[in-house]
C-alpha cells in the first residue's frame, strides 16, 4: 500500500514561472482522485513529481513513508505509474506487445508471467486482437489506450492518467471508465487529470481544484460541484456538468451527477421544482 | 467554398480505403462539425479537406478537392497556405519549433506569407487577443501546458487568416473557459466569411458553434444534417458518439420514465441553462 503526501511544495521552472505554490495534499492508498483546473494551473507539474519526472523545487513529496529525493526514478517506476496526455511521447516499439511488455520487463518480469501481465492488460483495453500490430497503424484513440495498457502491465500500486478520455468515443470512455473501476477494486490509488466534468462527477470519489499552482477546493463531487464552490471554480475556468448546474438551478441541492439530479427530480415531483428566486449566480463567465 | 467530390481515399500501405465515395461542401461563414466514433475517418477526412492528403501525406484519392471551384491538386501546398488552414489534435505536431517565444510562434505564419511588418504585428496581435493569450507572449512555447500550447496552435493558424479552416479535435487538452474562446474565435472567423470544419469528440462543442454536421462511420458519410438534428438522433448513441450534454439528459429522464410534468420541467431548465450559456460566451474570458 502506497500513500502519497505533497508537503509544501514548490516547483519552478527555469525561466522563473512557478508552477507550483506550496502544495500540500495527502492521498490515502486505493483513494479515487481527480485533478482539474485551468489550462496551466499546475496539474501536470503536480502529478510529474509522483515517478520522479520532475522534482520539488522546495517542500517535500513522499510515496509509501519515504521521501522520493532519495528514490531513483527506477524505484519510483515500481510504485507509480503515469500515462501522459499525448500517447506518441510515450510510444516508440514495433508491435503493441513490445510495447505492453516493455515496462514489466524492466521490471524483471520474463517468459510466462511476462506474458500474462501483458495479456491481460491488452485485454483490458480492447486491444487483445490487435498484439502484433504496429502501434501506428492505430488511430490515435486506440493509441492512447495502448499507452494507458502499458502501464497498467506495470501493476504499480499508483496509476496516474492525465486526460485519459479526451479523443475516446463512447466505447473508449467505457473502457477508461472500467479500467478506473477495476484498479480502485484490486486496491489501487488511481489519480486522474481531466477536463471532462461529466466523467470526474462520476468516476471519481475525491476531486482536487487546482489554481495558479495552489489547491484550492478539495472534496467529494456534491461539495466541489455544488453551487457554494462555484466562485472558487469560476475562478479557475472550471465550469460544474449540466447536472449540477440544473440541480442548483431547479433548487435540489448539489447533483453533481445525472443520476443524482434524476433521483432528485424523481423524489421532488413536479409541484416541488420551482426555480429557485432569485436564480444562483452561473460560474460561466469568468471575470 | 470548399468541396470535396466522390473522394474515395487509401492510405500507402492500407489494405482498403479510410474514406468512401465522401462528398462534402463547406460554404462561406459556415461552421460544419465532423462526428463519429473512433477511426470512423474524421482525422483522414480533415487531412483529405486541407490538401495534405495525398499532398504530403502519401497514398492514393479518386474524386476532386475543389476550392472556389478551382481544383487545387495541382497546386502547391504553400499556394494554398492563405486559402486552407489545418489544426492537428496535438499541438506538439503543430508548433514550430523554431520560435522562442509565443508571440514569434504566432507571428511566424503571416511572417513567412511576406506581409508588410506592420500587418504582421496587427495580425499577431489581433489573433493572441482573440484566445486571450496576450499574457503569454513571451513564453517559451515549449514551456506551456498542453493546453496552453493548443491556444497557441490555433492563434497561429488564425494570424493566417485561412479561408477555410480545418480543426481536427481544436479543444482536446482545453480546460472548458477554453473551448469556449475557441468556439467564439471561430463563431467570429466564421461571421467573416471563412468557412470551417471541425471535428470532435465533445458534441457539446459541436452544438455550440456548428451549423450543420456530419457525421461519418467506416469511411462514408452517414449522416448530413442541421446541428440541432443530428446532435439529438438516436442513431449517434448507436454509431458509439456521446450525444450533447443536454440530449444524454433528456434521453435519460425518459428512460426513466419520470413523469411528464418533470420532464418538462427539466427541459425548461436545460433551455434556461443554454440561453445562460449564450449570454456567458458573449461576454465571458479570461483576464
């Protein structure tokens, strides 16, 4: 079991910009979490310093009890393991198996356990069929799953997903959305990046707001989504669903979800929807 | 305006064709989206509308790319540089590499088109408005988050002043405030007289700027229609494309079965909710 905490840190560029400000955050093993926040707001700086691509500036960030300056970004491979946004930074073997089977390789995985830790990965994603294919005769939304295969073959006890679903169609946000399932259920912390409101509502447990390099609202879909929190999320550029936008406006509470506003409009009936007056302010222009 | 005739499209290589006897006209000043689940042909489709395919891109087309009547196959591709724009899904394919900071990346384009230096400047400036990105100016493109980086991409390509454009998933790495300034760059781009094709997952997008949109499925064309309609028909659930927001919602309050009263209700709210939208994109931007 790996816990992960984020004790005051800052990271800064070169160039001076600072992407993070004192971040401090703690996240339990098999925790569910989600990031969002603006374009820039630090979210990927964030989750980089999780395997050792990128390292505090000041403050500390600790993975499983230990301080992670002092782990080899090896050492770190084994406890996390990061899918980056753009799949083709990420790729580079000639058949979907070598790339599946790279990473536990290196991880001293050979012959019939290396093989079943890719297979089932493969599966996993859809792509069981497609093993001897080269990664780029595959569109880009299977490219990415493939991406998201190979470090799920990692087993690593934390997996980081940065917008897993953007460029999925339906079928492919099922998959992303039951690969989350699955590893939450075997009892792993997965941590996700996304823009996509909808699925965050939905698939995740804990979402973390992020601005400027600092968090600034922590907490579960119905309390980050409901309307209390929509100044902080304005002030990010982040906007709640649909659901949630309606609930607040038909007056039902926070209903982050479209099962959580249907079951509310269910239970109130018809006479109990009036419009709340005066109507809540909207997050959608940001000032 | 941009037709393309009976194309009929094979990658070098590919065993059968991406694109099907596909046949598409894109007026002056308007916005048509491009849906379909994944590797249904939208990329192929975009590449095949820009001229770079079969220009650079290889492989073999039977029917006719025509612009203004004109069929361009002929021409060379920096001919037509000031007549179709292109916005690949990941702006790292996009940027130039070249440029140390934005405002030179976003200047390159009108820079090598051989503009008097001061059009150039009005054109930078004018397009880093248009995202709201002036602030970014002098940063390293390198050193801006994916997202950042799109915005980036897309000013380049609108310092070009295309005729017609062609984006390819525009707003995939784009917090929500985000796509929203790119959909009301486009609205104003489109209300000058180009006329643009976008193709993208996120169907809320598509409905808040398109006019019309197709939506192709295994190379062909399949559906050609007003946005409203075609966003809300049953058959996209089927073709594995997520429909807007606001239709999954409605579909699911029937599905349901809540009671009339309650679904009108709900309708009424969504409608309130998109004018409140409307309203936000006309004024709404960041800082």
């Amino acid at each position: 079991m790996t816990s992960l905490a984020f004790e005051a840190v800052t990271f800064e560029y070169p160039s001076g910009i600072r992407a993070l400000d004192g971040v401090d955050l703690a996240i339990e093993p098999g925790e569910r979490v989600a990031i969002i926040g603006q374009n820039g707001s630090g979210k990927t700086t964030l989750v980089r310093h999780l395997n050792g691509l990128l390292r505090p500036s000041a403050g500390r960030v600790d993975i499983g009890g230990e301080d992670a300056a002092g782990l080899t970004v090896a050492a770190l491979s084994r406890r996390v393991g990061l899918v980056f946004q753009d799949p083709d930074r990420q790729i580079f073997a000639g058949s979907v198996r070598s790339e599946v089977e790279f990473g536990p390789r290196n991880l001293g995985l050979r012959g019939s356990h290396l093989r079943a830790v890719a297979d089932r990965a493969l599966d996993v994603v859809g792509l069981a069929a497609e093993r001897g294919t080269n990664p780029y005769d595959l569109g880009a939304s299977r490219r990415k799953l493939l991406a998201l295969a190979s470090v799920l073959a990692m087993e690593t006890p934390v997996l980081v997903l940065d917008e897993p679903t953007t460029g999925q169609d339906l079928r492919g946000v099922a998959i992303v959305r039951h690969v989350i399932e699955q590893a939450s259920a075997n009892g792993r912390t997965v941590i996700a990046i996304s823009h996509d409101m909808d699925f965050v509502a939905s698939a995740f447990a804990r979402i973390v707001v992020m601005r400027q390099g600092q968090v600034v609202l922590d907490g579960a879909p119905a309390s980050v989504f409901g309307s209390a929190s929509w100044d902080a999320l304005r002030s990010t550029y982040v906007e709640p669903p649909l659901a949630a936008r309606i609930g607040a406006h038909l007056d039902l509470g926070s209903t982050p979800t479209d099962d959580a506003l249907l079951s509310a409009l269910a239970s109130a009936g018809a006479e109990g929807l009036e419009p709340r007056t005066p109507e809540p302010r909207t997050p959608q222009t940001p000032q | 305006m941009l037709t393309l005739e009976t194309v009929t499209y094979r990658y070098a290589g590919a065993p059968r064709p991406s694109l099907f006897d596909v046949s598409v006209a894109l007026r002056d000043g308007e916005v048509v989206g491009l849906a379909g689940p994944s590797e249904a042909g939208k990329t192929t489709l975009c590449l095949v509308a820009s001229g770079l395919a079969p220009r650079t891109v290889g492989g073999t087309m039977s029917g006719r790319l025509l612009l203004d009547g004109e069929d361009v196959s002929a021409r060379p591709m920096h001919e037509l540089v000031g007549r179709i724009g292109i916005a690949f899904a990941s702006p790292a394919t996009q940027l130039t590499g070249v440029a140390g900071t934005v405002y030179e990346e976003v200047a390159f384009g009108p820079m090598n088109l051989g503009l008097p230096r001061s059009e150039v400047l009005e054109r930078t400036g004018e397009a880093l408005a248009a995202l709201r990105i002036g602030h970014l100016a002098a940063r390293d493109p390198v050193r801006l988050s994916g997202g950042q980086q799109q915005l980036v991409a897309i000013a380049g390509l609108l310092a070009l002043r295309p005729a017609h454009l062609v984006l390819d998933e525009p707003t995939a790495q784009l917090d929500p405030a985000g796509s929203r300034m790119v959909a009301g760059a486009l609205t104003d781009l489109a209300a000058s007289g180009a006329g643009i094709l976008v193709a993208e997952q996120k169907t809320d997008l598509l409905a808040a700027v398109c006019h019309r949109v197709l939506v192709v499925h295994e190379g062909r064309l399949v559906i050609d229609g007003p946005a409203v309609e075609v966003l809300h028909d049953p058959r996209m659930h089927e073709l594995g494309v997520a429909p807007p927001s606001a239709a999954r919602l409605a579909r699911a309050a029937a599905d349901r079965r809540l009671p009339r009263a309650v679904r009108e209700r709900l309708a009424a709210a969504i409608a309130a909710d998109a004018g409140r939208a409307g309203e936000a994109a006309g004024t709404g931007g960041r800082a």
